[in-house]
C-alpha cells in the first residue's frame, strides 16, 4: 500500500509503503517523523476506520448493488482505498485532535501496489441469500479492510515514562472525569447544558493514539487478563526493567504503580530509573493490551530513549523478534547503534546458509528479508528513502556526524602529539 502526502506539519511531501511488515523512520529533529508515525496509527486503527465503514457508499466500492455473485477485484479495492483516503482528509482532525483548519492544505493518496494485492485473495466468489441486506455489504467491506489493513495498531510516544512516573495524577484526572459522568446519568433532574458544557471542558487534549494509551493505563489492575501467547516477549521486557510491574490499590480505591525489584521490594514508579519507566508501557503492552496473537502493528516512538546502549541492543532484538511471529513494526529512531543493528540485520538476511554458520551471533535469531523493510529518512521538509544495497544501507545523516567527531578526534591527536614533541 503506497500512501502519499502533502503538508502534514512540517512534512511538505512523502511518499513510501506502509504495507512493509517493518517501517524504519531515521531523521532530524521536528522533521514530522511523529506526525506520520500518529498518521500511520490511525489509518490502520480499528475505531478509526470502523467510522468509515459505518459511513461508506458500500454500492460505489462493490461496483454492484446485486452481490448474489459478487467477485473481490482490484478494482473494488482501488475503489475502497480512494473512499478511505478522502475519509481521513476529511476526518485527520479526529486523529490528532486538533482544529480542522490545521489541516486546510493536507493532502492525502492511498494506492493498491502488488503488495497490497497479495494481502486479499482478489477474485474470490462471495455468495450470500440475502444479497441486497445492507449490513451483509457492510461486512463484506469490513472484510476488505481486515484484508488491506490486517494488523492492529497500538502507539507508544517517546514520553512514555511519564505516564508511569506521574500514574497518579493521570488516573485522578481520568476518575474524576468519570466521576462526575457517573453523577450526571444517576442524578434525577438532567441538565443537558451542564452536560455539554462538561463534555467541552474535558475534551481530549491528546491526540487520539495518545489518548488511547491513557485509557488502558487507566483502566489496569493488578488482576486486568495476560496474554499468555508472548510470555517470552513479556520476560525479555522484564529482564531490562529490572523487575516486574504491580498495580497496587489502596483500601481507599488509590492505586499505585510499583516496581518489583530484589528480595520482593516494591518501589515507587517515581523512584524508579528512567530506564525502568520508559519500558513499563511496552511490558504492559506485551502482557495486557496486545490484541491478538499475530497481526499486531506496534508503532515504537524512539525506542532508545533512556536506555543504556546495550539495554538498545537487547531491546530491537527482541522488536524484531515480534515481527517474526507475524506483526508489523514501526519504529523512529535517532540512534546511530540502532541504525547499525538493522543494517547488521539486512546485510546478514543476505548471507548464505553455509556464512551462517560462520558467524558467532547469538542475537540475530530472526531472518529479515530486505523487501519487508522500508527506511525513511527525514529532512525536514520530505522522507526520501534509503535504499538497500547490496552491502546494506549507508544511514547518510549520522555517517556524516560520525565522520565529523572523528575528524575532530584525529586532529585533536595529531594536536596533541605535536604538543608532546615540542
């Protein structure tokens, strides 16, 4: 799936393809690498485009309005995916939570390619009874999507370690909204104008990924149902926080998050290192919020961040990993390591068996084909794509960095030997 756009943010154009089972993005500063990953989120998010099955000309994308006989083809598709993509032009707003007139001058294609197509068996009989029933032509469309957009997304910002440092103001917030949404619909006398009034004041301030986050936070408890099929994913995050997460809740209903650490001690998420906090989104991610045991589409925020170098190493591994039990994963990064590990990951996807078994690696588990990934590099107005060469991908923005410090080194040393010999 090609999705195209215009003036999102600072994003004045991009083009890539969103269908890649995993989406690298590399780049500088302010440069819409968020902006598009939050995009990215809602395009393939349930809620969102369940809206716009709700809303869709079902006959205008079936081509029919008889589907006693109906054939999936890829003009049903070129057709779905041009209505979608006006949906979202009309609709990004809902996304980012923002005013429509931020998006005046936003632009957005989405277009079937071959790999879009493999996605859907095209010229598939349907054969229904009832076929003039509206809800069946509904369903057949909802199948259509699950086909084009067959992972569901799930969004972790690169803040994430403050909405478990400061848990507690976030759930007394959110209770307290619901609190008083609770007392409207219990109290006798309903005033609606205080109801809307209410409703206006607590709007979301975030956007809809990030709002989605809050939710599941608040809603956890140390009882909340554990996705038994990433286990391994779950003890992996667990190593590098230190300890698990418990859900701690007071007599009074306060409730509290708490590392787990040595001989059972339980400390204050506020006391805990960053480290430790920038994971436990991503161990609840894998132990209560993962939606289905493959075709999960995690969008990672800078993975990096607050994490020890080899805490990075150990932490793509595993991400990588995920992908091979059939996910998606999107990933932004600043990272030179991070950046070095995937083309560690391309390049050695190219080695024969035989140069396998060569090497000594005992990270390198999953075989990465270079036509699942994309890498998009960010220049602050455009992506532009890097390309994989035959001896992996050259990351040209931190190369040049990396070239410069060491310059500098080199002639800091010739400096300092010519100090020493004088």
């Amino acid at each position: 799936m090609i999705l195209k756009i215009r003036n999102l943010g600072p994003l004045k154009k991009a083009e890539l393809d969103i269908s890649k089972k995993i989406l690298f993005f590399v780049g500088f500063n302010n440069s819409g690498k968020t902006y598009l990953s939050q995009l990215i989120w809602g395009i393939y998010n349930r809620s969102f485009y369940d809206k716009f099955i709700e809303k869709c000309d079902v006959n205008k994308i079936l081509k029919t309005e008889d589907i006693s006989n109906f054939s999936i083809n890829e003009e049903n598709l070129n057709t779905l995916v041009s209505e979608y993509s006006k949906f979202i032009k009309e609709n990004i707003h809902l996304i980012f939570k923002q005013e429509k007139k931020y998006f005046e001058n936003f632009s957005i294609d989405l277009l079937v390619n071959e790999d879009t197509i493999k996605l859907i068996a095209t010229d598939m009989k349907v054969d229904f009874n009832n076929a003039q029933d509206e809800d069946i032509k509904r369903r057949i469309v909802h199948f259509l999507f699950i086909g084009l957009f067959d992972a569901q997304s799930f969004y972790l910002p690169s803040t994430r370690g403050a909405y478990t440092t400061f848990y507690q103001y976030i759930y007394k917030i959110e209770k307290d909204k619901k609190d008083k949404l609770d007392d409207f619909f219990l109290s006798e006398e309903k005033d609606i104008d205080k109801f809307i009034t209410f409703m206006k004041d607590n709007q979301p301030s975030y956007t809809m990924a990030m709002n989605e986050l809050i939710s599941k936070m608040f809603l956890l408890k140390q009882s909340s149902n554990i996705n038994r099929d990433y286990t391994e994913f779950q003890n992996r995050i667990k190593a590098l926080l230190g300890g698990g997460i418990n859900i701690r809740t007071s007599s009074s209903g306060k409730k509290e998050l708490k590392l787990s650490i040595k001989d059972k001690i339980e400390l204050p998420m506020y006391l805990a290192s960053s480290n430790s906090n920038q994971l436990t989104t991503l161990y609840f991610y894998f132990r209560h919020w993962i939606s289905q045991t493959n075709r999960n589409f995690l969008v990672l925020d800078e993975p990096e961040e607050n994490l020890h170098p080899k805490h990075q190493y150990e932490l793509l591994n595993t991400l990588i990993d995920f992908t091979a039990q059939g996910n998606k994963l999107l990933l932004t990064t600043h990272s030179t390591l991070i950046a070095k590990m995937i083309n560690n990951y391309v390049t050695y996807s190219q080695l024969t068996d035989e140069s396998k078994s060569k090497i000594n690696t005992t990270h390198i588990k999953t075989n990465i084909k270079k036509e699942d990934i994309e890498i998009c590099f960010f220049d602050g107005e455009q992506v532009k794509d890097y390309n994989i060469e035959e001896y992996g991908i050259v990351f040209k923005d931190f190369l040049a960095i990396e070239n410069d410090i060491a310059s500098l080194s080199n002639e800091i040393n010739r400096a300092l030997y010519k100090q020493g010999n004088n």
